[in-house]
C-alpha cells in the first residue's frame, strides 16, 4: 500500500465520540453484531469513545436499553460521527445512510447512491461492464420474469456453461448462494434465491485463485486539499479448504486462510489495485471497500465491491490494511476521520 495509507494525518485530532451502529432487520445480523463488537473494541483500543446504537430485527433502534427516537436535523444521540457496521438490507444499501443523512450526522462509508448501487449486485455489474472492467458472464433474473418465460431463461441459464452460481442480488456473506453443475438443478436454485430476493444473479464460474483487495480513503473530490485520495491494499488471496467460498469458510475460525501478498505475478497484483480503484471511483464510493476478484495466472476478473466489509476477527479487510502498515485501531479511527472530512466538506456546498 503507498505511503498515503499508513502516515496521512487525520483532519482532526484528540478522542471522538463514535456510535457504533450494529445488527439490522437483514439475515445478516449476527455478523453484523460481531463485525460492531471488532469496531467497539478497536475505537476504544484508540481512545475513543463509544456508543453503541443496535437495530433489532424489528427495525427499532435501541441504546442502553432504551427505544431511540430520531429527530431530522438533531444528529445522533449528541456523538461526532457514526460508524455503520450493518451488513445487507436495510443497512449496506443505502436506506441508513439516507438516514444519517436526514439527521445531519457524519458517518463512516460509501453515501446512499452508492451504497444502494453497490448491493444490487446486478446493477453494479452491469455498470462495470459499461466501465470495460472484466468480469464473468453473468444473468440478472426477476422473479416476475421467471414466471412468466420459465423456459427461456432456463435455457438462457444453462448457456452460460455450468457451473454457475446462483445467487440473491442483495445479500452477502455468502448466504442464500447454491452452485448449480446440472441444468436439473437450476430451476430449485433461483426458487431458493428469490426466496430472498426477487432479483437473482447468476454467474458463470471462474478458475484461479479467489483474491481481495481493500480500498481506504475518500474520492478525490470530496477529499480537502492535501488530504490522501483513496488508495489499494496489497492483494490477499483466499485459501480454503472447500470448493468455494461460502459462509462456513468465511466466518468459521480457522477455515481459511489470508495470504498476504496474494500468490500472484507482480502484474496481476498491480492489476488488482489498478481495477479495485477504478470500481471504488465508478461507484462514488468513500471511506472504505473490500474488493473481490478472480485471478488465473495474468487474468484478472472483478467479482464484487463490499461498501460495510466484515470486521469479525476473521474478516479480510481489516487484515489486508494491517499488512499494508495500518494497524486496527489507526484504521478505524482513520474511517471516522475520513467520514468527518467528507461531511466538512460537503457542508461547503449550496443545496
């Protein structure tokens, strides 16, 4: 990672008072409770101060105990900055955000365009293919089509080549995700995904090593004069034992492995924070991502940008900042700062 990452001052300085704002109404809450437990203890590792700000399955938002009610314009609960760490729904994709927009509070990560383009993984591939980024083959499929042209779009499907992957177009961690190797199968995986979803994905599958990359800091227009622009993690390469990457791998301790640097060709490397940049500019993101590619010897394909990344114990983000020379607790402390930035200058436009 350049020099930028690891030794840019902050905007400001001294302790913050940060609400942690963890769980959500998706069926990515305990990760997302777990991924807010990482970020507590790593602000307070820093000085900080903490809020925590649960959002119970229900939608509600509760701190010590006690039902939040929010008011336009009044912030949250008098702290500086938040810290979003909800993963899916109504969390990742744009409908918080818009929130903490209302309430006039800075918060850490990608805004409510981006957020909301990022998740819809259709969407998004579909604007990175505008982009010319390499990606696989891939099919975005609608419930409501589905039933209504079951056959073609089955036989649209097997096209593609099995293997694929099918997969809900607005979750993550790996959940909901069934690889299909026979036609036979197909038609029981999409009825499973849109049992999530009633967008569907399904992506042809790609040979080579799964490998990510992070992404921290802000675009450069929002970034003040002087300040790092975002810059990219060395790669990591994801080792695991299974034949793929799915949720036991990801959040069972010891069931893969980050090697960093990637087992990759120093080209493929710099191929790999070359297009991770160009997916965190394209999609107006901020703050941070984790970017996930496929890598088969000079090949690199682009598979996903995750705008809340885990911040479990066994999530790859952070690891991949701490290689490039940015330890935990400077990361999560260098994010608010970022998020304080951004809506400093922000503020300086007419609306």
């Amino acid at each position: 990672m350049n020099s930028a990452l690891s030794q840019s001052g902050p905007p400001t300085e001294g302790p913050l008072t940060v609400a942690v704002l963890a769980g959500g109404r998706s069926s990515e809450h305990d990760v997302s409770l777990s991924s807010g437990a990482g970020v507590r203890d790593g602000l307070l590792a820093g000085g900080h101060r903490v809020v925590w700000v649960q959002v119970e399955r229900d939608g509600s938002w509760r701190s010590e105990d006690q039902r939040l009610s929010l008011t336009p314009g009044a912030g949250l609960l008098g702290v500086d900055v938040v810290f979003p760490v909800l993963h899916g729904p109504f969390g990742e994709d744009g409908t918080v955000q818009g929130l903490l927009e209302t309430l006039g509070v800075p918060y850490v990560g990608a805004g409510v365009a981006a957020s909301a383009l990022c998740l819809d993984k259709v969407l998004f591939k579909e604007l990175m293919a505008a982009a010319g980024v390499p990606q696989v083959d891939f099919i975005g499929v609608r419930a409501e089509r589905f039933r209504i042209e079951r056959g073609p779009v089955l036989d649209q499907l097997v096209a593609l080549g099995l293997p694929v992957f099918v997969k809900p177009a607005h979750l993550g961690s790996s959940l909901g995700i069934v690889k299909v190797a026979a036609a036979a199968e197909l038609e029981g995986a999409l009825q499973g995904a849109f049992a999530h979803d009633e967008l569907v994905i399904v992506e042809a599958m790609a040979a080579g090593l799964e490998v990510e990359c992070g992404v921290l800091g802000l675009l450069g227009s929002a970034s003040s004069e002087g300040a790092a622009r975002a810059e990219a993690s060395q790669p990591g390469e994801i080792v695991f034992a299974g034949d793929w990457y799915d949720y036991r791998a990801k959040y069972t301790p010891g069931a893969m492995e980050l090697k960093v640097p990637a087992r990759i060709s120093a080209s493929a490397a710099e191929r790999v924070r070359e297009l991770a940049l160009q997916a965190f500019l394209a999609t107006g993101c901020d703050g941070l991502a984790r970017v996930d590619f496929f890598v088969d010897g000079e090949q690199v394909l682009l598979n996903e940008l995750n705008t809340i990344p885990g911040f479990t114990p066994t999530s790859v983000y952070a690891k991949l900042i701490e290689a490039s020379g940015t330890p935990y607790p400077q990361l999560v402390d260098r994010l608010c700062r970022l998020a304080l930035e951004r809506h400093a200058a922000r503020r300086r436009y007419s609306y």
